[in-house]
C-alpha cells in the first residue's frame, strides 16, 4: 500500500545527476567519433601493424558485393555489416548515427570530449561536497554490514521484480550506484588523463599506473561499455519500480514510500 511523500533528493544532488546525465550523452557520442580515428584497442604499450597486440578492432574490407563490415575479438571475427564497420554507404567503424559529429571529424569530436569531460568533472566535485555536506554519501551509499547481510533477499526480491518502496536505497542500488561514482567516473577520468600527453607530463606515474597510454585507453573503452550496461539497467530498474514515483523523485525531490515504510528513520 502506498504511504506518504518523504523528501530524498536534495536540489543539488538533482541538479548533478542530470548535468552528469547530459555529459555522459555527449561524452559518449563523441568518444565514439574518436575512437573511429583509430578503431584498434590494444593491451601494453605498443600500438600499430608492426605489433601483434590488438584485443579488438573494428574494420571494413572489400567483399564481392562491396565492402563488409567486421569486430574482431581476441582472433575471432564476425560480420557487422549494417551495424559496425560498414553501414549503408558509410564505411567507418561506429555509425554515423552514434557519434558525434555524425560525420568523420576528430578534431571536433576532441573538441566535444573535452569540454564535457570537464563539466563532468565539476559536477561530480559540486556532488562530493554537497553529498558530504548533507550526509547523502554516509546515510544513502555507504554499504553497511546490515545491507550486505540482506544482499541475498534483496537479489531474490530483484529476481522477481518485487520492490520495496522506503526511504532509503536498497543494497543492489546502493552497491550499484557507488559503483559508479566511486569506481567507473573515476577510473575513466583517470585513463582519460593518461591518454592526454599534457596530463603525462604533469602527473607520469598515470602512465606506470595503467601500463602505459594504450593499455588505459583499452581500460577507458571497457568502462564506457560497463557505464552503458549501468544505464540499460538503471532504466529498465525505474520502469519496473515505478517510473512516475522514480522520476518524481529525480525532478522533484519527492518520493512516495510503501505504507510499512513510513516508520523508517531519516
Ligand atoms: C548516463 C546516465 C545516468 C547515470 C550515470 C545515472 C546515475 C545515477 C546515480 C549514480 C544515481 C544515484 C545518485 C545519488 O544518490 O547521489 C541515480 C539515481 C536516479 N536516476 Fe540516474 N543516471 C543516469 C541517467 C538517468 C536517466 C536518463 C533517468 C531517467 C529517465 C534517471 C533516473 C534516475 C532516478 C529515478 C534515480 C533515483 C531517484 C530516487 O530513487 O530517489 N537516471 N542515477
């Protein structure tokens, strides 16, 4: 049964979310038109046709009726033709409908990156302080040992698309949301600046921590990849708790909680 509107998002906590929300639409749009500037991902430090250290690659070679489109993985191949590599008469390796801009420019894309990556960056310094401010990471993220003695229900309730409404996040959406803000935005700033030759000069211990530029790009890429995932699901997760309640609560502030819940401690 549903109970009363509790207050759960505080107007910067709101503000920063769809900021970083904006940023990572741009961010990855554009770090796809990068990546089309050299589509090969590759483990250590070597790149290039003289080193046989590729994990993944993208590629385009001529057949009978024209040009096809594969992904190669670790040696194994398959056609992509239509989706990557070659789609209609673009021959390049993410389509035009998914980067940005929707043509070959690097310079451009660079230029998108960058700035967003930047904005990213303020929000999520303007959201540690505000969190740490108003208790938000202590209370909402920190994983307790109470919230990890009731990860197993918790998966079981998630299993069976059964949500419980209460003030505070459950365990999978905390481990779920800590994730991100404390392992994935990080880790891609971190390879992001390693990849930057004027981040290398200033901090070169990026370059040991992450074994050398190619490998944290191939890390940079995983991350994104892992961040699309997270979205997938963060979506498909509103939609079955109750995408009016959830929304409300990202825009608003407000959130309704199951009757059993009023009780709860702020
Ligand atoms: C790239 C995009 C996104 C990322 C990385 C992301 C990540 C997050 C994170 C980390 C939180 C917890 C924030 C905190 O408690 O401090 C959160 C909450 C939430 N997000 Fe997103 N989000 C994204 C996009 C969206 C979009 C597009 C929607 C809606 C259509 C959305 C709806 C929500 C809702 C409803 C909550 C929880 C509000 C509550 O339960 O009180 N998010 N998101």
């Amino acid at each position: 049964m549903a109970g009363s509107l509790v207050y759960r998002q505080t107007v910067w906590m709101r503000a920063a979310h769809w900021l970083w929300a904006v940023c990572l639409f741009f961010l990855l749009l554009s770090g796809l038109g990068i990546f089309n500037a050299h589509p090969v991902l590759y483990l250590g430090k070597e790149s290039g046709f003289a080193y046989d250290n590729a994990l993944l690659e993208i590629g385009a070679r001529d057949g009978a009726e024209g040009p096809r489109g594969f992904v190669r993985i670790l040696g194994h191949e398959a056609d992509t033709t239509g989706w990557l590599g070659v789609s209609g008469e673009d021959v390049q390796a993410f389509p035009p409908a998914v980067t940005i801009p929707s043509y070959y420019s690097l310079a451009t894309s660079r230029i998108v990156h960058f700035f967003f990556a930047w904005v990213l960056v303020g929000t999520l310094l303007v959201w540690l302080a505000a969190g740490l401010r108003s208790g938000h990471l202590r209370r909402d993220l920190w994983v307790t040992g109470a919230d990890l003695r009731a990860l197993p229900s918790d998966i079981a309730n998630h299993a069976r698309l059964r949500f419980r409404h209460g003030r505070r996040y459950n365990v999978l959406q905390k481990l779920a949301y800590a994730g991100v803000m404390f392992l994935a935005l990080p880790l891609m700033i971190a390879t992001g600046l390693t990849m930057s030759p004027g981040a290398d000069a200033f901090a070169p211990w990026l370059l040991a921590l992450f074994h050398g530029r190619q490998t944290a790009r191939t890390i940079h890429f995983l991350v994104m990849l892992a961040l699309v995932v997270f979205f997938l699901v963060h979506m498909l997760m509103i939609l079955a708790a109750g995408p009016l309640n959830e929304l409300r609560s990202i825009l608003t502030g407000w959130y309704r909680v199951d009757a059993d819940a009023e009780g709860e401690a702020e």
